[in-house]
C-alpha cells in the first residue's frame, strides 16, 4: 500500500487513478498521518438475461388467448 502526500495528490491526480484502477490501494496522508484510502469502486454488473429461464414456471390460462364475450369488448372500447 503506498502512501502518498496531499500536494502530490493534488499534483498528479490521475497518476494515482491509474494506479488504484491497476488495483494498488493509495493513502493520502495530510503531513505524516494518514487520511484517506484511494481504492477502486467495485463494478456493477448485471445478471445476465437468459431467454428462457422461466419455461415451466409460469402458466398462463388457454382461456387468455381466447376472444372477448361482445359486452366485454365494447367496455374496453368505451361504448
């Protein structure tokens, strides 16, 4: 873990980024106490989609796909 002074830090800011995403954990140290730990953010990943996933798991009534009853139909068309 290297140590790092706060003018340095300020002076070569993206040296330091460079390093820490290379994996390195930097302290900056304001005189000679440490005060800060530069680190990478751990990313985020999504899950991956798998098509699929739920066959088998999900059933949907026949009755679904069937036509609407003609009272029915005109309700959703605001008749």
């Amino acid at each position: 873990m290297a140590t790092v002074r706060v003018h340095e830090a300020k002076t070569h800011p993206s040296k330091l980024i460079v390093r820490a995403l290379a994996g390195e954990s930097i302290v900056i140290a304001r005189g000679s106490e440490p005060k800060v730990k530069l680190v990478p953010l751990e990313e985020k990943t999504k899950p991956r989609r798998v098509p699929g996933r739920l066959k088998g798991k999900i059933a949907i009534d026949q009755r679904f796909f069937e036509p609407l009853p003609e009272d029915e139909l005109r309700a959703w068309e605001g008749e």
